[in-house]
C-alpha cells in the first residue's frame, strides 16, 4: 500500500477528534451539502496588519478563521497530477467562499468581524482568490506551524522530501473584500 494512501487513512480516521477538539464548523451550502472548509470564530493574537483596502487587524480583533478540511480534499485528488491537484483545490475553495460570506453575514458576531484568517504553506493562487499573504512575524509561532504543517505538505506535493518546505503565511481577507468578490446575489 501507498505510504500516502496509509497516511491518509489514519488521518481519516482521527479527523473527527481535530474536528471536535478545535471547536470547527463545517460551512454548508445552501442545500446543506459541507463544502471543503471548516471555520471558527477567534480573537486575533498576531501583529498588526493594513489589508490593502485599508483595513487594520489588531490584537484581539474577531476574525473567522478557515480551515480547509485537508483529508477530504487529498483522498478526493490524491489520484490528480500536482498541477491538476492545485487547480482542484483552487476551485474548491473558490466555489466555497460564498458561503463562508453567507456563514460570516448571518453570524451573531457578525460586527464585530473583520474578516477571515488562514495559516498555510500553499499559499500559491491565493492572491486570485482575494486574501493577502503575510508574512508571520513570530519565529517561533512561524517554526511550530512549519512543522505542523509539514505532514499535509508532504502528503500534497509529489516528491515533497527533495524540496524545501516553504514558509507558512497568515492569509487575510476582509469583511469587505469578502463581500465584494463573493457576495451571493
């Protein structure tokens, strides 16, 4: 058996107790199908970030934090070519945003929010689909999530062990920006 296909089914197999633990929820569609991202509302620890439209993320601002439900997404093109893979997973996240705008404007804290929040090493595309890269700015906080990240980077890329491991990025996305390219008409 494929060391990936194994790796993959373990993880399939303790995904359930990440969901739990981590206080995730699925973002549905309108039909009550779960897309590929899973949210949480958090308070902002990070340095403080201009998103290019103007607006300012502090310590302690509410934002929406995304999560891409990565086992779902490698079983689903774990078959796919790196480039096809990519596009895949672009598609799926793009087709997914409007309803985390729909999950964020119906949200108790809904005015409190600024905007969403992601933490990734693959952070190519991710300027089309409208969220900011930043760097993290905290060595130790960018190291911990390196390696934590690592095993979702190895699982992704073809021949990850001969590459180096890019650095992780904070991606941000405001309110606004959210609304104006994924708004549901």
């Amino acid at each position: 058996m494929n060391i990936k296909i194994y790796c993959l089914f373990i993880w399939s197999m303790i995904d359930w107790v990440y969901y739990n633990f981590t206080r995730l929820q699925y973002v549905k569609k309108s039909c009550g199908e779960k897309t590929i991202l899973r949210v949480r509302v958090i308070k902002y620890k990070g340095q403080n970030v201009i998103l290019s439209d103007g607006t300012e993320i502090n310590k302690n601002d509410v934002l929406i934090k995304i999560h891409l439900h990565n086992v779902k997404l490698l079983s689903r093109f774990h078959e796919f070519s790196e480039i096809k893979r990519g596009l895949a997973v672009y598609k799926s996240i793009k087709d997914s945003l409007p309803f985390v705008y729909h999950y964020l404007n119906t949200h108790k804290q809904e005015s409190k929010i600024k905007g969403l929040i992601g933490i990734t090493l693959l952070h190519k595309g991710s300027k089309k689909l409208g969220f900011e890269p930043v760097t993290i700015q905290n060595y130790y906080f960018r190291s911990f999530k390196r390696v934590a990240l690592f095993p979702i980077y190895f699982l992704a890329s073809s021949n990850a062990m001969n590459k180096r491991v890019p650095e992780p990025m904070y991606l941000f996305m405001s309110k606004k920006s959210l609304m104006k390219k994924y708004h549901l008409s």
